[in-house]
C-alpha cells in the first residue's frame, strides 16, 4: 500500500543532526577498531540509508495493518534464534549470514511500537483492565525470550516503552502507578530466577562498588571512567587515546564508544554529541504532538523512547551512573542490526511526519479498503 508523500514535510533539521551524528560514529569507529570494521559499518551505513529513502514511499498505515503478522514472524525468529542460533561469548543472540550477523531482538523493538499501537489506538474511553493485561502480554512474551538469550540490555529497552505508549493512549495515572508497585514488588523473583550470575555482579559492582570482589565486574565502568578522566576538556586528539589505542576500554567501538568520544575529543566536544542527541528526541517529540492520527502519535512517542532510552543507558553506563547492560549509542556504535533498526524506525518517525497534512483522508481510504 501506498500513498502520496508530502516532500514539503521532510524534516531537514533531524535529517542534518542524523547526518552529523553519523559522521562523528564513523570516524570513532575506525578510531576504536580497524579498516574492516570502518568498512562494514560504511557498509551498513549505505544500507541503512537505502532502508530509510525506500519505506519513506511506504504508507506508515501498512504497517499497521500488518502489524500483529510481523509480530508473530519476529516472535518465531527469537523462538527459532534459541535453538539454532550462534553463540558469541557465550550469549545466543545472532544468526550468522556470510560474514555478517543478524540480531532479531533489535527488530522486536519496532515491532512492539507497531504493534503496541495498532492494539492501543483509538479507544476513546481509556484504557481496561483487558487493554492493560493484553499489552503487558504482548511486551513480555518477547521479553523472556530476549532474557534467555541473555540480552539483559534490549529486553530492559522494551519497558519504557511499553509505559510510554500505555501513557500517551491514555491509561490512569492510578492504574500506571498499580503497573510501577507491580514491577517493583515482583523484582526480587526477577533477580532469583532471570538474571545471570555475571548480570548480578555489574548489577551489584553499580549499585555497591566498594563491596564488589570480583574485579571483572566492575573493570568495564573502571576502564570507561579512566578513558573520559584522561579525556579532559579538549581531549587527546582523534586515535590519540590511550585507554582506546591500548585496548584498555572493552568493547570500546560497540558499547563504550562514548568513552572513547570523550577520551578523544574531551568533555566539551562529548556534551555536543549529546546536545545533537537531545535536539533528535526533541524534534521527534515535536512531531508526535502535532501527528493527528492516533497511531501515528502512538508509534512516534513509542519510537522516540526507544532512542531516548538507548541513549540514556549507553551514555549513563560510560559515566558508571547505570548498570553496564549492553546497550548500543544510536547511529553511533558498530552493529549492523543495530544501525539498521535505528534507520528503520527514523524512517517510520519521518513517515509519520511527511503524511501529517494527508493523514485524515489516508486514514478514510485505508478503512474503506480494510
């Protein structure tokens, strides 16, 4: 299904802050790894963008009407992934396709947006205990898959954003905070029975550092706070770092890139990085609130929490002020599903935005034809 594309609405302040935000990434990655793992991420880059110019001449109202069968075929890749999937230090997580691999609980994240809000959209009289009970459903189920993997990182993701879009479709105030009492009571099973030993550690060498013995658990945060220490205000120069160059910081052109930003081009260059990410979300907000068709508005705020958060945590991990969960910096870390996500739902926030004017009458024909 198609439909006609208002150009008028191309977001070009988001598209240069995207830009910017994807040249700065490259040049760390090359800095943090090698020529080959430049070269993949350009790779992914050059496919990301042709993701993201193709669905823009997708009506975003396909995927909602195919919401619940992409679903169900990414459900089945997670189910499939833990049987046959490969194993990389010890995490099951990818299928291997050639010389790349593939991470399905990256699309899940999408997916639940998509689907969250095809359930969710228009109920004008708020939300039910049925409404409620079925979208925890839908986020759990793929939650507990993405924890056996273990993927503690992107499972986590998908719990704000279950609340942001259970608070933008209009549930209580008293049933949200039912929802938040829940959670936090039922967490001492959640620590016995789903999380790792090596998960407790980080979780414990965040919370009580000084109580920590094992020194791997805390070496990771150890490492990331001496790279931005040595960083200073104006920084080493560009693949001058020494906890980079070194191979002190782990996992430094994934997960700590921020890190080696901050070792590299010091404090004030990182909080630019950081400012361009708070204008993304900012312009992302802007145009959920002036979307009129609902799952448009629910979709947007749903993907605009997805990268808010992935920032949050990658960001706040470097900075040893969050649990080191495995989360990757938008647009910025090395990972092709990563980078191929994030151009994904960009797409859809700029879909969203360039039907806004038309959405109405899109809105008509798609019932008459569903």
């Amino acid at each position: 299904m198609s439909s006609k594309v208002n150009l008028r609405n191309f977001d070009w302040l988001i598209f240069l802050i995207l830009c910017t935000i994807l040249t700065i990434g490259v040049f760390f990655v090359w800095s943090a790894s090698s020529e080959r793992f430049l070269f993949k991420q350009i790779i992914w880059v050059v496919m990301g963008f042709t993701l993201f110019f193709t669905l823009l001449y997708f009506d975003y109202l396909s995927f909602e009407h195919y919401a619940y069968i992409i679903y169900a075929s990414v459900l089945f890749l997670l189910i499939l992934l833990l049987g046959v999937g490969g194993s990389v230090k010890g995490s099951q997580r990818w299928f291997s396709i050639g010389s790349f691999s593939v991470q399905p609980s990256e699309f899940m994240k999408i997916t639940l947006v998509l689907t969250l809000a095809r359930f969710l959209r228009y109920k004008k009289y708020g939300l039910g205990l049925f409404d409620i009970g079925i979208s925890l459903l839908l986020a759990f189920i793929p939650m507990a898959l993405i924890m056996k993997q273990p993927d503690l990182g992107t499972a986590l993701i998908l719990v704000p954003i279950l609340f942001s879009i259970l608070y933008a479709a209009g549930i209580r105030l008293s049933y949200l905070l039912i929802l938040i009492g829940t959670g936090l009571a039922i967490s001492p099973l959640f620590w016995m029975f789903m999380l790792k030993s090596y998960q407790k550690l980080r979780i414990i060498g965040f919370l009580w550092p000084e109580k920590t013995t094992d020194w791997g658990a805390g070496y990771h945060r150890l490492q990331s706070l001496i790279a931005i220490g040595s960083g200073g205000l104006f920084g080493t120069g560009w693949g001058n770092g020494t906890q980079n160059q070194m191979k002190f910081l782990p996992e430094r052109h994934t997960d700590f890139i921020f890190a080696v930003i901050a070792e590299e081009w010091g404090f004030l260059r990182a909080c630019l990085v950081l400012l361009l990410y708070i204008a993304f979300v900012a312009c992302g907000i802007g145009i959920a609130r002036n979307t009129r068709d609902p799952y448009g508005r629910l979709v947007v705020i749903g993907l605009v929490t997805m990268f808010a958060t992935q920032t949050v945590v990658n960001v706040g991990m470097t900075l040893g002020v969050a649990p080191i969960v495995g989360v990757t910096l938008p647009f910025i870390s090395y990972g092709g599903s990563s980078m191929l996500t994030s151009f994904v739902a960009l797409s859809i926030i700029f879909n969203v935005k360039m039907r806004s004017k038309i959405d109405l009458a899109s809105r008509r024909l798609y019932e008459m034809r569903y």
